[in-house]
C-alpha cells in the first residue's frame, strides 16, 4: 500500500463543522460535527433517525451539504459526485451493500478504476491477482470470478471492505457494517480495521452495539436529533452515559408494558422451512402475549415473518391459526383470518409513499368498504379518517401522500391500516425503526394495549433494550434457525446475544 | 415519480407549451390549404392522383403526365398517397378526399375490394373516381383506364420470356402484392398461355415483393437458390423488374437466367445495356397518367357519364370512347429493347 | 449469463476455465442454432451455402442488421432500448443518396462519414433526453422514433433514390467482396470485433454493465451514469447511420420506407443472442449471431418447404424462446447459489 | 376497538389539502382537454371543409380502435406494464374473422370466435409477464412478431373480403340522425364500464397501488399476479375485438391490418398523462388523448399536410409532454433544495431549533426506478 502515514499536514483527516442538510420542509440534519483523526477509530452513534446516515452520505458526496463546513486534511472540501469522494481518498461502506449482481467479484472491487495498460486496455490478470492478494490479507476464499448474484451479506461486506482497501483510502467509513455479521466475521473484519488503522488510516465506525463500539474504537460521537451532542475519548465513557446522551431521557421510561391476561393459543408455527432462508422453524403465539424476535440483521426473522403471513412461500411445515391450517403464499387468506404484518421496511413495504394518507390505510380494507362493489372517495375518507383520529396520525389532510409524513406519523398510518382489518395475531417487524422518541413511546403504548385487548403480538426487533422491555418471551434466530426461546425473566442482553451470534456449535 | 403537486403544474405548462405549437401549426395548416386549393372557381376540377404508394417512380411518371393534362385544361393537380401499398393506408387518403370535396380522384387501387366501401362513399359526396392501373370492381367506380388489355400484356410477357429461354425450363414469377387486381389477372392468363402453347416451360412459383425494392431483391436472390435450374423471371411490375435486375446484374446467374416485365426504360437502361435483360415491355405510363385526367375531366363537366359508347377527348391523344364495363383503353404495350431503349425517357 | 456458473476455485488452470466458459456461454447455443439451421437448409439444397451466390448472401444479407443490432445490444446492456433505430436507418439511407445526387464527385469517405455523423447526432438526441430528463428510453425513443421517421419521409416525399443515382464505387461496396467475403460483411465484422474489445476490455464498457446491472449501484460506485448513457445512444444511433449508408450501396434503391421495422429486429436479434432486456447481461457476439441467425432463418424457411410468411412467427418464437429459458436458467441459478450458502453455512 | 381513547385532543381531518377548483382544472387530463378543444377552435376557424358532419364521422370510425384499445392498456400502463401486442392481436383477430367467415361460419360465430382468440393471446402474455416472471416489454416484444407472424402465416399477403355487407354496413352505419358512427355507442358503454372499474371499484384502486409501489401493494394483501393477468386478457379481448371492427370497417381481413398501431395507442395514452412509471393517469384524459391525436390528423390531413408532418407531431408531442413533467420536477426540487439552503443557513445560525425531526429522505424526488 503506497500510503505514507508520516507524511506532515494538519492534524485532522476529515472535519465536520456544524453542518446542515434538509429535503425539501424536512430537516434531517441540524447540526452535525464530527472530528476523525488520522491512525484512529472513531465512532459515531445515535439513535435511528438521529442524521448518521445523512452524515455519512454527505461526506460520500452523495448529498449536498446546505451549510457548515467540511474540511479533508485542513482544507475545505465540496464533493458533488461519489467519485470526487472517492478520488479524494474517502471510502464509504454502506449499511446495505450496493454491488453489481451481474458481474464478478472482481469487476466489483475494481469498477470505475481498473488497472489498465498503456492503451487503455484493462489488465484483467494484475486485477485479479490484486483482488486474490486483497483477500488473502483479509483471510477469506472468496472465488474472484464468480459472479456477486446469491453471495450472503457478510461476503457482500467483504467485498466493500476489499474495495476499500483496493482503493487505499484515507478515510474509511463503515456504516453498521456488523449488523449483519456472525461472531467469527465480526473478529475478522475487527482485525482487518485495526490493521488499517495501524497503517495510519482514520476510520469512522457507525454501530449500534456498545461492546462492538468499547472493543474497536479509540474515541465516540453521539448524535441525537439531527445534532452533534459529544465527543469523549472511549476510556472515560460507560454504555450508561452514551444511553443518555442519545435518547436524551431516562431510558427505563420508554416501555411501558402492561400486563395483560394471557390467553389460549392462537398461531403455531410448525417447522417452517425455506432453503437458504431458514430452517425448521417452531414457534405459538398466544393471545394477550407479545413474543420478542431477537436475532441479528440476515438472521432471517423478516423472512419467517413474511412466510407466516403469506407474503413469501416456504417448503415444508405449517402455519395453523386458531386451529386451522393456513394457506401458504397468501396474504389476502391470512388477512381475512386475522392475521397482520407491519413490515419491515415501512417506505417500501408498508407504504404506497405517492399515495395519500387516506388511500393508504383503507387499501387493506378497500374490498370492505365497497358498497354493490363500488367505492368512492368519501367512503375511503370516513373510513381513514377514523383510524388517523384513534392513531393521532398529524398529517395536513387525508389526501396528503404519505410520503410528505414524518417517520413516526408514517409508521402510524400502517398501523392504522392494518389495525382497520381487525387482526387477531399482529406481527409488527421494527415497529420503531427510525422514529423520533415521542412516536416511539407512543407506539409502545399501543402495542401494550392491543395485547391487553386480546390480541397476539409477534415483534421482531434489532433494539435489545425494545425486545427486552417489551415481551413476555423471547425467540433469538441466528443464522435462519431458532436458537433460543427465552422467557421474560431469563432474557438478559448476554442470553440474546448470545444465542443470536454464537457459534453453530456452541448453540446447538 | 412525480408528485401530484408537481405533475399538475407541469400539465398546466405543458398545456401552454403545446397550445402555442399547435396555433403555430394550425397557422401553417390553413397556409396550405389556400395555397392548395386556391384554384378559385374551378374547385370542381380539383383532381387528385392518388397512386398506390408515394415513392414508386411508375407512378411519379403516369402521375407527371396527369399534372401535364390537368394544366392543360385548367384544372388543379394534387398527389396524395400512403408511403407503403397497402389498402387501408389508402382508404384515409379517399376518405379525406371525399371531405375535401375535390372534383375528381384518379386512383390505382391496391385492393380491389376494401377500398371499395370508401370510394361508394366519395362517389355519394359527389366525387367522381377514376381507376387507372389496378382496378376495383367495375361498380365502385365511375371509369377504368385500362394500360392495355390483360390479354396482351400476358401475351408478351410471355413471348419474350419464351423467345430468351429457348421455349423450354423453369420460370418464376416476382409479382407485387399477392392482393393486386391487375397482377394477378396477367399472372393466371400468362399460366394459361403457357399451358397452351409452351408446354415444355414450368411455371415453379409466384412470389410477391410487395412493390418494395428491398423485399423484391431478397426475394430474387431466394428464388436462385431454391430452383437451381430456373430459366427465366417474369417480373410484371416496375418495382420487382428493376429489383431482380439489379441483384442479377452482380451475381453469378447475370446472362444465365433471363428477366423480362414490366419495367421503365429509365430504370432498365442500365441492365439492357449490360445485357442483364434482354427485352421487357411497358405502355407509356405518362399517357395512362394523361389520358386518366382528361377522363377524369371529362366525368365532372359531364361530357361523359362512364355509359358504354361515350366519347371524350384527350388533349394530345386524340379522341377515346368507353368500352364495356366502364373501361376505356389506352393502347397495346410497347417493347424496349437495346435497339430502341435510347429512344425514351420516361 | 456469459459468466461462470459454477464457482471455480482460484487456481483451476486458465484452460479448462476458458474451454468451460465456451461450453456454457449463452451464445454458444444459439451459434450452435445457426449452424443447424444452415445444416438443415444446405442439406435440402446444397447452392444454399455451396454456390458462390449463395455463399455470398449467407453473410452478406445479416450484415446491415447486425450493425443495428450491436448498436442495440449497447443500448440494452444500459438497461435502456431504442425504438429509433430503424428510422435513422432510413433517414441517413436517404441522406447517403441525396449527398451523391446533389454534390457530384463527393469523395465515398464523407459520404460515410456524414451518415455516421448525422446517426451519431440523432442518437445524441435520444441519449440526451433519456439521460437528462430521466424518462424511459422506451418512451422517448418511440417518440424519436416517430419524428425522425416523420422528417425522413417529408424530406424525401416521393422521391426516391434510384441505383443509377449512386457512383458505381460506391454500389460496389454492396456487391463485391475480398478474399470470397463481402466487403459489407468485413465492415461489419470489424465493427463487431470493435465493439466487442470496448466493452470487454475498457473501462467505459465495464461501466456500461454496471450501470445496468443496477444503476443506483452505479450512482454511489461515482460512476458517470448519464455521459455513458448518452455515449451508448451515440454508439447505437451512429452504428443505425452506418447501416443507413451501406444499405444504398447494397440495395441501390432507397425510398422512405427504407429501414421500416427494423427496430424490432434489431431488439430481436440482440434478445435471442442473451442480451437480457433488464440490462447487465449480454454480449455484442450474442446480438450479432442473433442477428446472423435471424435473417438466415428468413432465408432458409422457403428452401425448407416453409413459407416464408411463417418468418415473423418464427422470429417471435425464438424471442420468447431465449427469454424463458434465460430466465429458467437465472432462477436455477439462483437456487443453486442459494444451496451452495446454505451448505456453507 | 378502540386504541387511543384520547377524544380531547382530537384533530379535524380534512379530505384535500387543495380546493377543489384548484384538483379539478390544474391537471395533466384538464391540459389535455383544453389542448384537444384549442385544436378542433383553430381547425374549425382555418381549415375548410373541417366543419362538416363527414369529418366527424371518418375521425370517429378512423381512431375507433385506437379508443377501444387504450381503454385496456391504461390500465396495463397504470400496474407499470406494457402490452406492444396488441396491434399484433388486431391482425390476429382479422385473419380469424376471415379465416372462419370463409370456411362458412355464421358471422357472428367467426367474429366470437376471434375475440376468443384475442382473449387467448391476451391470456399468454399474462401467463408469461404473471407465472414466468418476465418483464412485459421483452414478452410483448416476442408476442408482436408472433402474433403477427401467426397472422400473415395463415394469410400471406392475399386478403380476405367479401363479408356479409349487413355486418359491413353496420359497421359503417352512423347512429341515427347524427354523424356518429355505430361503434361509438359500444365505445362510451366500454369506456364507463372501463372508467368505473379503474376509479371506483376495489380493483381500481389495487391497479394504482400496484403501479406505485408493487412490494407495498403485494404486503397489503393485493394478488398483484392476477390482477394483471386479468388486465392482459382484457386487453387481448379488447383487442380482438377491435380487429373484428377493422375487419368490417376496411371489409378485409389482412395479416398486415392495424400495422404500427400498438405505437400509436401507447402514444396517446402516455400524451394523456398516464405515467410510464405506473400509479398515476386517469382515462378522461387517455380518452381525449386519442381525440386529439385523431383530430390533428384529420384536421392536417384536409389542409392537405401529409401524414408524416403528423407522426413528426404526435412524436414531438409525446416527448415534450414528457420530458417537460420531469423538467418541473427537476426545477421544483432545485427550487426546494435552495429553500433548504436558505433554512439550513438560518438554522444553523439561530441554533438548532424547528420542529421535530423528520427522517424524510430525498429518495422520492429522485427517480424511484427508471422502468
């Protein structure tokens, strides 16, 4: 690698001053500032919404900063494109791996700047070979020629990190780049960070695990809120502390789950399986009962979830509901019996975002609402205006698409239109995923209520205090199976996590 | 993609944008039209030519000889007509006519049957319909201008292709549309003329080039390949002779296979004079052209009414009389050869 | 997929990786295709490929579609499609004559030059309002495709351009050919050979990939999305302008209804070579040889016993043919890739 | 089942956040609409002969078909799918219908028979696009030379005429008293039939879910496979029986009929607003798209302007009436990210104040998908 770590200049690598970004009346980022030093990892954290991602795509150069300052190396810097980031040494390793499926490993790393000869010709061997030697350092067979269609995440994040490395950045940016890793991976890609940082290079980390972020990094910022709240090296900070910083509240006060009488059961799952996904999956709901889904991003909980509902097929095993078998592969049948999904991805799986508020949450409904099989608009607005009344949906009126909504407001206007079906069994899949507090709290509360209304709630979530405060019982997946089923009192942070990333032997 | 919000701004400029390209067009529109019809009075001689397809230099030439007769009586020329022959591109153009109200309209009809209804229609709106070329059926018009009679244009293609092969050996026909009223008249009286009197020479296949260049030149090459120990093409269209020459003229069957039809001395000179085609025959389409606009003429001043046994004048071709079935003929075709091909141009 | 199916370990010997990927390219089996149909069509006539005629238009008659149909494959791979190309066919057909007409003893290498040129600009058009205003090609193009079409036809009216019209040279190029192959088929060898070095071998071609394969990918990769969009227009559009001016040399006659249709070949011929019309996949070889395969079929058909009538039906069949089984093949794929994580796992 | 039972705060929903003028006449339909009544002013005012009921006639017998077919494929466009086939399905038709008047079925029967057929084409290429998971545009693409080939196959170039002249006639024949065609009284049923399925049934309103946001629309329990499957089946059916019309208005069954046309009903329905992009479109505005596509002709064609300046206009129509929607949303968002510049500056020099955070990505302002 040609970089020379001992080369003089000004001391930061990479500085943020107070920067501004906002999407038309939105603003995502109010403040944000951040300092990275060379031959150091830093980590930033926050809450989801909190402006991390808007952050990072503007020092990619994927966003446009509207004010503040951004400086590379002491001098002030305005990237238009990725590709002036990228020249200027930047990295970036996003949360979800952006590859081209129809080409090779190789031509991944290398694309837009691969090795060429005099003539412009590109020089395939030495790109190959490059890409083997890469590999090698990082301790992965990776096959260079196949193509990247059908590879698991964690080899997807091993590509980006190869890129990266390939490009020999200065910076090095990974975005959650363990959310989908296993222990094992999460130990490589560790000592591959470390190794670059040796080399003199500045790394910024985003995670939301603490033991992740105390392990790796040298010095953390919080941020809440779209605003930079503090920088302490990582030594003088507890996980307590950096709890408050970024909710800015006592966290105790956030899940207020109610005990409620706990009923018959209503959903079996019996060894579901899909190839590939997961495997021999077994669960019950009961009514009055909120299960926790525990497990790490790609362990396929969303997967089991879609499958249950009828979105996705699977092989083999069932899904009985209230006694009867339920047909697979149909979400309609699994509506009309009482089943719900909020899913997990709320702009693109819940929403119809160019659609107004109204539309959207009688869509699930629409066949309901139809008099002599017509329906009209009045008809829609009475329905939904029920629902956006009960949910405390602020939006400036029905007809407003759903895309113009905040977060919160949007995510209560897929409960809304999946509460309008009158579930029996309601499945919410990161029910608070990028939401500010308040909504949080108020989702919360509603998930408490409808399980002391009779209702069975499956939750899948990635925030271990959420599953935590909330369930009566906690499954973990781990690699598309189910490793651990946990009741309230034996769910600890340490049993979850465990049972979501150790080992296939140890948890077997 | 695009909001709502946006999406109805936008159509509200888009509105403007193409209102303002329109009123230019309209503009350009009614320009034309004064210019086009501007005959004043003589409206009722208003005649349009409309040919089987634009494009086709048959038609450029009998449509040529058209205008050449309508100034000499007075009257104004117009040539509308579709960019590929086929029959229903023409019915819009008889259609429009018909609205137009032009006084007489000289067509050479690509189906003898489905424009049949539009022209009955135009006919009802007062326009007088003169066939020349390819006919329709006698009674959805009011005259036929017949090029020479079918009779005699089997007869010589027949003779020449007889006299160049020896009387003996595989011919193949390259017609135009398999739906053409005069083609395939010529094509079974030429089988029954062979059949009668040129027993030794087969007749292997009639395929159609749709009056297309390229369409006529594959076709050419795909008959040399399928019938090895083809003799002869007869190609009784302008379009196909000047094709299949030209592909003959390069290939290795040049002076081989022997290619006579119909064709325009301009068009064939070149594969006369390098002995790719020996004879073709042809009437002259200028005078078809001509005689259609006296004809056509003579119909709306109401000299003629298309009875058996009328009689009009035809400006410099003297005097014609109608002959059963509405039909007046123009003449007997005429044969070009290397003798007398530099004689014409046309 | 022209890619390796099964994961080769690094190491495996160059060889037998290339001789793999010869066995298991897409465009082997519709090369295989061609080769039978030829088979079959010599077999019941031998002048079909033992005549020097014969010979001669085997390769002479695909050549000009291939052109369009490389130009085509550019386009497709971006995960666009232009529906134009038969009318700039036609309009620079009809501009190559013009030119001989009106400027007597205009040099051929002009003449050529400006056909590419005015096709090159036209496809600039497309690429432009493609890249630019982010509307789909398939929109834009059917537009472009009616204006060009539209100026062609009211520039040339009724006339036409006539053989005689064209120096004797210059129809040469159409008719005569070097070494027992036609000089029309050599142009468009070269072309293809051309093509395919550049999107194999530079970056740019690469890119054009990329950027099909998924073009938000592409975005954040700092790729140069739209400049290569434009460019894969540009290719496209002067690729139709050079099949315009070889088509008056081969066929002499040009009216406005020259290149009619041809569009639709051309998107046939690159789809049956596995030019996947979801972009990424896909080489200017499998166009070129769907191109090859198409137009021989044509001409095979009638020395088979078939008529010919049934051609378009058999294009049609082939098309729909070679996207099913392209998608058979990508699902079987896919299921394997996924078997293989699991017994990784 | 009440939730949240916190009437205090409730809040007044309104319906629109716009009034009802501005809904009603600030649309893409609305622009069409008043383009199509601009064109028939100007042609009246300065085309002669424009004005007489024989104009109205041809123009309505004329763009019969295009009418019919882009009731169908409006709502095809609306799921973000296309069908070039159906041109190619007229033909089909056409040659049926001749085929089996010939082989001596009663008309009726033959002209059933062939929008049967149509249906069955209709059916394959949902049974391609819905089970095998195509894209609609390569599948068409095949479907266009097939279908076409099918029907020049059975025909070749020789036609089929002579059909039984009551049906001709009627085909022709205009309603009463008016210069309006027969057929036009089976468009309006088709087109209210088409109409209040796309804007007023639960399958309408599935139709625009599916083109807006097909993972959503399949979440909310919509069987996206057979909705379009069934829009691919009426569009066959529709097809076929615009090819029966052909047949009888032409009085030939050719293989070739109704050449080109899938292009021209795609332009008219995507100059009525309709997105490519699927979600968004209304079929007042498809319908006086057609309308004015057909009136331009007509009108241009008695000033005596060839066809071809025609095509030249409706192309450029077409992209302009595109590429203009993305030049205002290209403007807006920049206007919208200057206004952002300006907030930003004045936020982060007053502090961070405002309300409460939003996590509205910029995503939807830049192109969702490209096809």
């Amino acid at each position: 690698m040609a970089f020379d770590a001992d080369t003089p200049g000004p001391p930061h690598a990479l500085e943020l001053k107070r920067v501004v970004k906002s999407f038309g009346p939105v603003v995502a980022l109010r403040s944000g500032s951040l300092t990275l030093d060379r031959g150091s990892i830093h980590a930033l954290i926050g809450e989801n919404g909190a402006g991390k991602s808007t952050l990072v795509k503007i020092i990619a150069g994927l966003y446009r900063r509207d004010a503040g300052d951004l400086l590379l190396e002491g001098e002030s810097v305005d990237f238009t494109s990725t590709a002036q980031s990228k020249a200027a040494g930047i990295a970036v390793i996003y949360q979800e791996p952006t590859l081209f499926p129809d080409l090779s490993v190789t031509e991944n790393i290398f694309m837009g700047r691969q090795p060429t000869n005099r003539f412009g010709r590109i020089d395939r061997k030495a790109m190959r070979t490059e890409a083997v030697e890469i590999f090698g350092r990082l301790g992965v067979a990776l096959d260079p020629d196949r193509v990247t269609e059908g590879l698991s995440i964690a080899d997807q994040q091993i590509i980006e990190i190869a890129k990266a490395i390939s490009l020999d950045a200065r910076v090095l940016i990974m975005d959650e780049p363990t959310a989908a890793l296993s222990g094992v991976e999460v130990e490589r890609l560790f000592a591959v960070a470390r190794s670059l940082r040796d080399e003199g290079r500045a790394l910024l980390f985003i995670s939301h695990r603490f033991d992740e972020v105390f392990a790796l990094c040298d010095t953390v910022t919080v941020m809440r809120d779209g605003s930079y709240v503090e920088t302490t090296p990582i030594a003088e900070t507890t996980v307590d502390e950096l709890v408050r910083q970024m909710v800015g509240r006592d966290v105790t006060e956030m899940f207020p789950k109610q005990p409620a009488a706990i009923g018959d059961v209503v959903l079996q799952v019996e060894g579901l399986t899909r190839t590939g996904v997961f495997r021999d999956i077994s669960f019950t709901l009961r009514r009055g009962e909120i299960v926790g889904l525990a497990g790490l991003v790609g362990a396929g909980r969303s997967e089991v979830a879609r499958a249950v509902f009828g979105v996705d097929t699977y092989e083999s095993g069932r899904v009985v509901l209230d006694g009867a078998v339920l047909r697979k592969g149909d979400p309609r049948a699994a509506t009309a019996r009482g089943i719900a999904l909020v899913p997990e991805d709320r702009r693109k799986q819940g929403l119809v975002l160019d659609d107004g508020v109204a539309r959207n949450i009688t869509l699930t409904i629409r066949s309901k609402l139809a008099r002599w099989g017509l329906i009209w608009n009045r008809l829609e607005n009475e329905a939904a205006r029920v629902w956006a009344s009960r949910l405390e949906v602020k939006t400036a009126a029905l007809d407003a698409e759903a895309g113009t909504l905040s977060g919160g407001n949007q995510q209560k206007v897929v409960l809304g239109k999946w509460l309008a079906t009158e579930p029996i069994v309601l499945i919410v899949d990161e029910p608070t995923r990028g939401i500010d507090v308040g909504t949080k709290a108020e989702v919360h509360r509603l998930l408490s209520e409808l399980a002391q209304q009779g209702i069975a709630i499956l939750m899948i979530s990635s925030e271990l205090p959420e599953v935590l405060g909330m369930a009566d019982r906690v499954l973990v997946m781990r690699e598309g199976r189910l490793t651990a089923e946990l009741p309230r009192a034996e769910a600890t942070p340490e049993a979850v996590m465990f049972a979501a990333t150790a080992p296939a032997e140890a948890a077997a | 993609m695009m909001g709502m919000k946006r999406n109805r701004r936008a159509g509200a400029v888009v509105a403007l944008t193409l209102g303002a390209l329109l009123v230019a067009t309209g503009c350009a529109g009614s320009g034309g039209d004064d210019g086009g019809s501007g005959g004043g009075d003589d409206a009722e001689l208003s005649i349009q030519f409309l040919p089987k397809n634009l494009g086709n230099p048959y038609f450029d030439t009998s449509n040529a000889g058209g205008a050449e007769a309508i100034e000499e009586f007075g009257g104004t020329y117009e040539e509308v007509g579709p960019t590929e022959a086929s029959p229903t591109s023409q019915v819009s153009y008889i259609q429009t006519a018909a609205q137009q109200g032009v006084g007489g309209l000289v067509v050479s009809a690509n189906d003898p049957e489905a424009i049949c209804d539009a022209l009955d229609e135009a006919r009802s709106a007062g326009v007088k319909v003169v066939t020349f070329d390819s006919d329709t059926n006698p009674d959805c018009r009011d005259l036929f201008i017949n090029q020479a009679t079918a009779e005699g244009i089997a007869q010589v293609q027949v003779d020449l292709i007889a006299e160049q092969i020896g009387d003996a050996g595989q011919v193949a026909v390259l017609s135009a549309s398999a739906n053409a009223t005069n083609q395939n008249a010529w094509i079974e009286l030429m089988q029954e003329e062979f059949a009668a009197s040129h027993p030794d020479i087969e007749v292997v296949e009639v395929v159609y080039g749709d009056d297309d260049d390229q369409t006529s030149f594959d076709k050419t090459a795909a008959l040399l390949q399928t019938y090895p120990e083809l003799k002869g093409i007869i190609s009784p269209t302008t379009v196909g002779i000047a094709a299949a020459a030209r592909y003959l003229s390069t290939s290795e069957y040049k002076g081989k296979v022997a290619l006579t039809g119909l064709g325009t001395p301009n068009q064939m000179r070149e594969y006369v004079e390098d002995g790719t085609v020996t004879a073709f025959a042809l009437w002259n389409p200028a005078d078809l052209g001509y005689l259609a606009a006296w004809a056509a003429q003579a119909l709306i001043t109401g000299e003629i009414t298309g009875e058996e046994g009328d009689t009009f004048e035809a400006g410099k071709l003297g005097s014609y009389e109608v002959g059963p079935d509405a039909t007046v003929l123009l003449g007997d075709p005429y044969v070009f050869d290397a003798e007398n091909i530099g004689d014409f141009d046309f | 997929m022209s890619a390796t199916l099964t994961p080769v370990q690094p190491g495996t010997s160059g060889a037998s990786r290339i001789v793999r990927r010869i066995a298991t390219a897409r465009e082997t089996g519709i090369a295989v295709a061609l080769v039978l149909v030829i088979v079959a069509a010599t077999a019941s006539n031998p002048t079909f490929l033992f005549s020097s005629d014969g010979f001669r238009d085997l390769l002479l008659t695909p050549s000009l579609l291939l052109l369009v149909a490389v130009g085509q494959a550019f386009v497709i791979i971006t995960r666009s499609v232009d529906l134009s190309v038969g009318s700039v066919v036609g309009l620079t057909a009809y501009l190559t004559g013009r030119l001989f007409i009106d400027i007597p003893g205009i040099p051929i290498i002009v003449v050529f030059a400006a056909g590419v040129l005015l096709g090159g600009l036209l496809g600039a058009v497309n690429g432009v309002l493609v890249a630019w205003a982010k509307v789909p090609a398939l929109v834009i193009t059917l537009g472009t495709m009616y204006i060009y079409r539209g100026i062609n036809v009211a520039w040339t009216g009724s006339d036409r351009i006539n053989a005689s019209d064209l120096p004797r040279d210059f129809r040469g190029l159409g008719t005569e050919h070097l070494l027992g192959i036609p000089i029309l088929t050599i142009i468009a060898l070269v072309v293809l050979i051309a093509a395919a070095w550049y999107l194999r071998n530079i970056r740019g071609g690469r890119e054009l990939y990329a950027i099909g394969s998924d073009p938000d990918a592409a975005h954040l990769y700092g790729l140069r999305v739209s400049r290569r969009i434009i460019t894969a227009f540009v290719v496209s559009g002067a690729l139709a302008g050079l099949a315009g001016v070889l088509y008056a040399a081969r066929y002499g006659t040009v009216s406005s209804a020259a290149g009619f249709g041809w569009e639709l070949q051309a998107i046939g011929a690159a789809v049956i070579g596995g030019v996947a019309i979801s972009g990424g996949v896909g080489t200017v070889w499998g166009a070129a040889i769907g191109a090859f395969l198409l137009l021989t079929i044509n001409r095979a058909l009638p020395i088979l016993g078939i008529d010919d009538f049934w051609q378009r039906a058999v294009v049609g069949v082939l098309i729909l043919g070679s996207i099913v089984l392209d998608r058979l093949l990508a699902v079987r794929q896919h299921r394997r890739l996924i078997a293989q994580r699991e017994v990784d796992r | 089942m009440t939730v949240v039972t916190d009437a205090a705060t409730a809040r007044v929903y309104q319906a629109h956040a716009r009034p009802a003028w501005r809904r009603l006449l600030l649309t893409r339909e609305t622009a069409i609409i008043a383009l199509l009544i601009v064109v028939i002013v100007v042609a009246l005012a300065s085309v002669r002969n424009f004005d007489s009921p024989l104009t109205v006639t041809y123009l309505l017998r004329d763009i019969a078909p295009i009418l019919l077919i882009a009731l169908p494929m409006t709502l095809i466009i609306i799921t973000e799918e296309i069908d070039l086939s159906v041109a190619s399905i007229v033909g089909l038709s056409s040659v049926m219908t001749g085929i089996l008047t010939q082989a001596g079925l009663p008309f009726p029967l033959a002209a059933a028979l062939a929008v049967v057929v149509g249906a069955v084409a209709g059916a394959f290429n949902g049974f391609l696009v819905t089970v095998v998971g195509l894209p609609s545009l390569a599948v068409t693409i095949g479907t266009l030379a097939l279908f076409r080939g099918i029907a020049v196959g059975l025909l070749g170039t020789t036609a089929i005429t002579g059909f039984p002249e009551e049906w001709t006639d009627l085909a022709k024949a205009n309603i009463p008293g008016t210069p309006v065609p027969m057929i036009m009284i089976v468009f309006v049923i088709l087109a209210v039939v088409f109409a209040v399925l796309l804007h007023f049934t639960p399958f309408g309103r599935s139709l625009y879910a599916i083109g807006l946001n097909k993972e959503a629309a399949h979440f909310s329990g919509i069987d996206v496979g057979r909705a379009k499957f069934t829009l691919f089946v009426l569009s066959g059916a529709v097809s076929g029986f615009a090819g029966v019309y052909f047949t009888l208005l032409y009085s030939n069954a050719r293989g070739d009929n109704a050449m080109g046309m899938e292009l021209q009903v795609i332009a008219a329905v995507l100059l009525g607003g309709v997105s490519i992009f699927g979600g968004r479109g209304a079929l007042h505005g498809v319908i006086a798209g057609v309308l004015l596509i057909g009136t331009l002709g007509s009108a241009l064609r008695l000033a005596g302007i060839t066809s071809d300046i025609i095509n030249v206009i409706t192309g450029v129509l077409l992209v302009l009436s595109v590429v203009s929607a993305s030049l205002l949303a290209w403007l807006h968002q920049r206007r919208s990210a200057a206004v952002g510049r300006r907030r930003g500056r004045r936020s982060a020099e007053g502090g961070a104040a405002g309300d409460e955070t939003h996590n509205h990505a910029s995503t939807s302002h830049q192109g969702r998908k490209q096809r």
